[in-house]
C-alpha cells in the first residue's frame, strides 16, 4: 500500500505486522495530500473525526493521553513519500508539549533535565516547521546558554539552563509573530500536519522531485506516531543503520548511534557518533565504544531484527531505531540509497545467498546506476598533497573550484566550470547545489549525514566530517594548518579514502570486474534485444566493444570530416563549381573515409557496422565570418569571392529540414557513390584478412519517399558490383534506411520492398512529430513539465503515444512486406531505460546508444525482457481508498 501510505507508513505497518518493535501510530494517506492542494489546503470533511479515532487508539495501546496534565501523550509528525526523499520534507517531534505536559512528563520519567531538553527541542522545531521562524533565531540563545555553563555539548545544560531556554525561545516566538507559542496540543497536531503537507511544494522537495523525476502528483503521506526517547539517560539511545555497506556493499552492519540523543542530532553532526560494531570502531580508529560494548544484549536483538527485514524485503534496509530505558524500538525501515559498486554487489551477494533470484537481482538495479560505475579514480601513481582526511563517504574521486555556497556551485557550473562544494555540513536546501557540484566536502557529520546518504544517491563523491579543516564563509576560504584555498582555487576530493587534496590530481578510468562483470552476464542471458554503439571513431568503437556493444548501430560519417586535411577537402568539395572538381576533392575523403570504415570493421570483428550517409546540411562544413572564410579560401586555394558566395548560396531558413540527408546524394549522387566506395573497398581489404567477414549495412538518410530510395539504392548496388569486379572478391552488405520522418513511417510497407532493415532516428523523428526544435526546445519545455503538459522531455525519453505509436506501425507495415527485416533505433533514446522498454514492447531488435551507455542499455534490455515476460513492474494508482487514515502498531 505504499502509494497511499507513502513508503514510511507501508513500512511502518509491514514492520508491526511481522512482529517488530514499533511504536504505535497512523498515517494520513498520500489521498489527503491531493485533497488537500486540489482543494485550497482544506482537508476532507471526514478527516477530523478519522484521526480522533486514531488518537483514541495510540491512547489505548500506550496507556497514555494526548494532552493529559499527569500522564500525556507525545506523538512525532513525520512525512511519508511514496519513494524516498531523505531530508526534503519536514518533521515535529516531541509534539503535545506545554507548560503542563512537561511538569507531567519531568515527574513521569523521574527526570526533570530530559522534560525540558524534550520540550526545548520541540519549541525550536515546531517554530522552524510550522511557523516559520528562522533556526538561527533559537540557536543564538543555546550557543548563549552553553558558553555562559561553560560547555560544550547540549547535552552538558542542567535542567535550569534548559528551563530559561524554553521562556527565550518562546520570547522569540512572541517577538517574531506577535503572538503566543500555541499551547493546545490539539491545534499543534494540526498546525504540524498542516506544516508536512506544505512541505511537499518547498524548494527543495521540488528540486528533489525534479531531479528524480518524483511526479508531483504522487503527494506525501503524514504519519503520527507515539513518541519514544532516546534522550531520557544513559540507558537510551538512537541511531542509523545500513543492513550492508551503503558504499561497498559488503555484507557487514553498517551505521551510527549516539547515548542520551534524538535521531537529529545523529544525522546534523553536532556530536561525534559512535559505531555500531567494535569492527567498525577499531577500523575507524575510534575511541569511543561501540553499542557493541555499549549495549550487548540490544546490539543482539539489533542484528536479529536486521535479519529479518532483509529476508522479509530483499533488499539492503535502511533503518533507524531508537533505544528507551533499555528497550529497542524501529522507527523506520526502507530500501537503503546505495553507490553503484554497492547496488552490484548487494544484488549479486543475495543471489548467491539465496535470498533473490537472478531475475530479481537485475530488476533491484536502476541501469542509470551503472553509469555511476565509469567515473574516474584518482591516477596512483600521481602526486597528491594531502591536507586533511575525512570519513570516505561515498566513493569516487572528484577536483574542481571551491565555492561555499549551494548558489555559488550551481552559477559556476553553469558557467562550464567544474566545483567541489565545501559546507560545514549540509542540509536539504542545498540539494540544487549538491546536484551542480562534482563532489561534496564537509567538516561535520558521520558516514549517515545529510551530505553522505545524498551524495551516494547521486553518485557524487563525498568527504564528510573532515574535522581538521576550518571553513569561513564570510571570508570565502578554509584553513588547514598553515593552508589556506580561497573560494575559486582548485580541489580534489577522493570520497574512497576521505582524502581532500590540494590542486587537481589526475585521475585514471576505473576497471569494470568483478560483481560487474557478473551482472552483465546476467543481464545478457536475459535480453532478447541486442545492443549497438554509435561509434565514429577506432577509440569509440573499441570502449564500446570492451563494453560489450554487439556491432555498431550507426556511424556518423560526417564526424570523419572535421579534422586537420579532411575538414580542407571536404570544403574543396562543397566549392567545386562543377562535377569535376567535386569528384577530385572526393577523391580525397575516399581514402581518409576508407582507412576509417576499414578500421571500424577490424575492431568489430564480423559484428555489425551499420554507416551512415552524409546527413548534415553543408552550410554546417562553411565558417560564416569574413576571417574565417578568407582562412578556408586560402585553404582551399580559391578566391575568397568564392567562398562568401558559396555560404550565401548555402543558407537556408530552416537547415534542419532542409537541403540535407539523402536529398544531398539525390543533388550530387557522385557523394553516395563515393561513400558506398569507401565502404565497400573497406569490406574488401577486411575480407581479404579476416575469419570473420565485414557485414556492411549502408544507411540512406532523411527517407520521404520510396522514389528516393530507390534511386539511391541503385547507386550504391551499382558501386557495389563496380568494387566487386575490381578488387575480384565478394562481399555481403545490406542497404537500409532510417526511418525518422512520419510520412516514412507511415510509407514503410512500400520502403520495405527495397530496404532490408529499417533504424529509426528517434532524434529526428521526434522533431518532427513534434513540431520541435530540440536545439530550441530547451527554453520552453521545463515549463511544459512543471504544468503538467508532458511528464519528461521527449528528446530525453521516448514519446509512446506519439512518436512510440509511428514507430509501432512502421514495424508492423515493414515487416508485413518483409517479416525478418530487421530494425532497431539509433537516436539517443537507445541509451535511456524508459524509452528501452518501448522498444522491447514495439519489437525491435536491437538499441544503438553512446559507447558509455552501453552497460545501461543491457541492463535495461534485461529488465525490459523479464518485464515482458510476466514479472509484474510496480504500479502507480491514484484510487481513492478509504479509510483516509491508516493504523499501525502491536496487532
């Protein structure tokens, strides 16, 4: 029931249900979230009585009452997504709190420093969630209150100090609103709820949804829970947990916890956290003991119940727990964020340990997390000046400009330059500029801070607690020692090691092994599709084929014109005033075009190599200011009248459906031919050498009309027999198109009487299905998405009811002319997972993406294969259900 209940609550329930220490509660569904926005921030009429029902029952199972003067009840106000957004949204703990409620709960718990720690806590958070006033407003009257005890930590204030603290911050709430703290606990139950269903339209959440592609709709749960304390003594506790390493996967508890804490003041890094295990401890070279040592026999219970929720989930968890006189309570249990090497292992470790399927370890992996796997690593062998050391929080190394501020990271990288963001320690209104950074630098806060869990999910590289550094924000620099680096100067962070380095170090790529290659294996003996690379160039072809690329999808011959002397005869091509002249600057690109094609079909070694045409207009290949031209005139050795009157003759309104494609070969044919020569005298040379014969697929570019294939077809039939005759060998090819018009699509029956394989140009198709500019797009269609008009970028992610539906019936038009014709696509959709699943739908036979997306197209080919086969994808629904609110608890 997660949809409804939001992931905190289905869990919550789960875990009550199978028999886990849980404090009882309910939840608001994720139904009254939408109410609530579609409805001016009104809830449902029901919804009053629901949750006194609710309340009533918390009452009843704890034996304590909200309110009450002798023996109240507090409750926690939490939010509840229906996936994770850690730190995005907000929390009220220690709610129902008053003047009188205190006195109660000081005599109660026999404590009188706990009560008021509890009710000063909840003053500050309550006037930072629900109204509004600034945290810094607060902080000001502790750091007072500590410096004038002489101490240090929070946890040093004596009863009295806590007691002046709660009448100062609640002057602070009467000085900023004009108005008393609220003391009803009714009207702050409300007041909180109100405040979490807000949150879900901050900044942040927003900037989190967007980068996750959260849909907006979804909503979030609340969910209200008995308070237990992890700060009423040394018997208590709280603390994060990671059933394995969250950064290598290794099958070891992982987390933190801290004596006489709340579940913040673990993750905001104002106190040092211990280990959970004397392992980790000795390890991290601490000397602070473990709960281990600290508290054996729930450290016990502690590893029974890790037991049991990986076996009841399959799946890593993330937990967090809390420790009230010597008894263990869960508070939260959700499927742990993970790096890229980790998410490997986890799944290929529970394979082998029986507790998933092959099946099931492939479909626990997002394909975008493989590309996590290709990032750099600091070079070994280079020199390095290592400043400070810090806890490796998420792994990968990363240099660029310090800069301070979340704002600053994402001007700058907007800019082109590449940042480390430093912090003291971070919170969730930093997540735009966490995303902008290439890695995270903080001097607070363990291996579960804000900044590790979310740089992990992001696949930044992170140092955390670095505690050896000094930051100034208002001076824009940090100190260590003797070293200053001033905000703009070059860092390097290695977030394997912890270490922060001055300068930038290189870096060497990382090696694929291991619970990799084994993944991908998995994910070969899944798939039905096969995968190609777009691939111009040996060093591309060769990445792509380490990465396991099936043959190439799509050559770009154009790419091959760029460079040096090839860049000065194709513009002696595109000058020539006659046939003549075009075929001896040909004669040129033939024997560049060659050596590369020849080059392209040795790497790949019999597989595929499907080239393409010509295909950009020529005014692409002509600079157009008078410097320029004057330099490619003499380059040339034309005059430079030539040149200007050739670029002028060359401009077109809209290039882009222009004079380009195989209308270019149609215009001067003596280009195809030269083309499908370079091509075939390629196959030649390569055949003549090798066991495994070239198969040369040439593809015509830009098809409207069957009348245009067929007329270029004959070209390239013609050179095929001409280089035949010559070279005395023969070899096999096939002639193709792409289909990335919709009349093509539509025409594809009659274009499959000549084509013997179709790719569809999803770039181009998409263009023009839509009407749209992919180039221009970008100015206007964020605005698309944030209103709702289409759910993600058509040029990112392929359209299934538009340009998927073309697509749909080009296949089937196709292949009722030719039923083994094979087809596949070549735009950028073939890398993206979504756009992977339409095709396997569709049927096509292969996907053809960048050399670096090639792992994430076999893994998403693999899940897109077992998907069709039955296994259910996880479904999104937006039923009303009712009741509107959802207990759980000890059944």
């Amino acid at each position: 029931m997660k949809n409804l209940l939001g992931g905190k609550g289905a869990n919550l329930a789960e875990m009550a249900s199978i028999g886990l220490p849980v404090p009882p509660g309910f939840t608001l569904t994720t139904e009254v979230c939408t109410h609530f926005y579609q409805n001016d921030c009104n809830y449902p009429k029901e919804l009053t009585q629901q949750v006194e029902e609710a309340l009533a029952l918390v009452q009843t199972r704890t034996g304590r009452v909200f309110g009450d003067s002798t023996n109240p009840l507090l409750v926690s106000i939490r939010s509840g997504a229906r996936a994770s957004m850690p730190g995005m949204m907000d929390t009220v703990l220690n709610l129902g709190l008053n003047d009188q409620t205190v006195e109660a709960l000081a005599k109660k718990s026999g404590d009188r420093r706990f009560a008021f720690d509890s009710y000063r806590r909840f003053v500050q958070m309550y006037s930072d969630v629900v109204l509004g006033i600034e945290i810094n407003h607060f902080e000001k009257h502790l750091e007072r209150a500590k410096e004038k005890r002489g101490v240090k930590q929070d946890c040093e204030l004596l009863p009295e100090d806590l007691e002046k603290l709660v009448k100062s911050y609640k002057a602070v709430v009467q000085l900023e609103l004009g108005e008393e703290f609220p003391e009803d606990p009714n009207a702050q139950l409300w007041g909180a709820i109100g405040a979490v269903f807000n949150s879900w339209m901050n900044q942040r959440a927003k900037t989190y949804r967007q980068l996750h592609d959260i849909p907006e709709w979804w909503g979030t749960a609340v969910n209200v829970q008995a308070m237990v304390f992890g700060n009423m003594g040394n018997d208590c506790a709280t603390g994060v947990a990671f059933t394995r390493d969250p950064s290598t996967g290794t099958n070891e508890f992982y987390g933190e916890f801290l004596v006489n804490a709340q579940r913040e003041d673990v993750v905001a890094g104002i106190r040092t956290p211990q280990e959970l295990t004397i392992k980790a401890r000795k390890s991290h070279g601490s000397e602070l003991p473990s709960l281990e040592e600290v508290m054996p026999s729930i450290f016990k219970e502690l590893l029974s119940v890790r037991s049991q929720l990986e076996a009841h989930y399959k799946d890593m968890q993330d937990i967090e727990f809390t420790i009230q006189q010597g008894k263990l309570y869960m508070l939260q249990t959700r499927n742990g964020k993970r790096t890229a090497p980790a998410a490997l292992q986890i799944a290929v470790d529970m394979a082998k340990e029986g507790l998933i399927s092959k099946s099931q370890a492939l479909m626990s992996l997002k394909p975008d997390l493989i590309d996590q796997l290709l990032h750099p690593t600091l070079d070994p062998k280079a020199k390095k000046e290592v400043i400070a050391k810090g806890l490796p929080a998420s792994p990968g190394a990363a240099g660029g400009k310090v800069v301070f501020s979340a704002d600053e990271a994402v001007r700058r990288s907007k800019d082109g330059d590449k940042v480390i963001l430093v912090r003291i320690e971070t919170s969730p209104d930093d997540i735009h500029g966490l995303h902008a950074a290439e890695g995270v630098l903080t001097t607070r806060g363990g291996m579960t801070s804000h900044a590790a869990v979310v740089a992990r999910g992001m696949g930044r590289p992170c140092v955390a607690g670095a505690g050896g550094i000094t930051v100034d924000y208002t001076a824009a620099k940090l100190t260590v020692g003797s070293v200053t680096v001033s905000e703009g100067q070059i860092l390097t962070i290695d977030g394997s090691t912890g270490e922060v380095m001055v300068g930038e170090v290189p870096t060497v790529p990382p090696q694929l092994s291991g619970s990799f290659g084994i993944i991908m294996e998995w994910a070969d003996e899944a798939r039905d599709m096969k995968v190609r690379a777009n691939a111009e160039t040996p060093a591309d072809a060769r990445q792509a084929k380490e990465f396991g690329a099936e043959g190439i999808g799509l050559v770009r011959t154009e790419h091959m014109f760029f460079e040096g002397q090839r860049i000065v005869a194709m513009r002696q091509m595109i000058l020539a005033t006659d046939e003549n002249d075009r075929r001896q600057a040909l004669e040129k690109l033939l024997v560049m075009q060659r050596e590369d094609i020849t080059e392209l079909f040795k790497i790949m070694d019999g597989m595929p190599v499907t080239v393409r045409l010509l295909d950009p207009p020529l005014h692409e290949f002509i600079p157009h200011t008078e410097a320029e031209m004057a330099s490619v005139a003499k380059a040339a050795g034309v005059p430079l009248d030539r040149v200007r009157r050739r670029a002028a003759e060359l401009q077109e309104a809209n290039p882009m459906l222009g004079h380009r494609g195989c209308r270019l070969a149609i215009t001067y044919p003596e280009i195809c031919e030269m083309q499908a020569r370079a091509i075939f005298e390629a196959a030649a040379e390569v055949g003549r050498t090798s066991k495994k014969l070239p198969v040369a697929e040439v593809m015509v570019p830009l098809v409207a009309t069957t009348e245009e294939l067929k007329l270029l077809k004959g070209v390239i039939e013609k050179t095929a027999d001409a280089v035949k005759k010559e070279q005395g060998i023969t070899f096999t090819y096939k002639v193709g198109t792409m289909i990335e018009l919709p009349r093509a699509a539509l025409q594809a029956g009659k274009l499959a009487e000549m084509a013997e394989f179709f790719s569809f140009g999803t770039n181009d198709l998409t263009q023009t299905t839509y009407g749209l500019s992919r180039d221009d797009a970008g100015s206007f269609l964020p605005e698309y998405k944030a209103k709702g008009i289409v759910e993600q970028d058509p040029f990112v992610s392929l359209d299934p009811d538009g340009v998927g539906e073309l697509i749909t019936m080009a296949v089937q038009r196709g292949r009722s002319t030719r039923p083994d014709m094979k087809m596949g696509i070549c735009g950028e959709h073939g890398g993206d997972p979504a756009s992977i699943e339409i095709c396997e739908r569709i049927g096509l036979d292969y996907v053809s993406c960048s050399p670096f997306r090639v792992p994430v197209a076999r893994l998403a080919a693999a899940q897109s294969a077992l998907k069709t086969q039955g296994e259910k994808a996880k479904q999104s629904s937006t039923k009303a259900t009712k009741p509107r609110v959802q207990n759980f608890g000890p059944w």
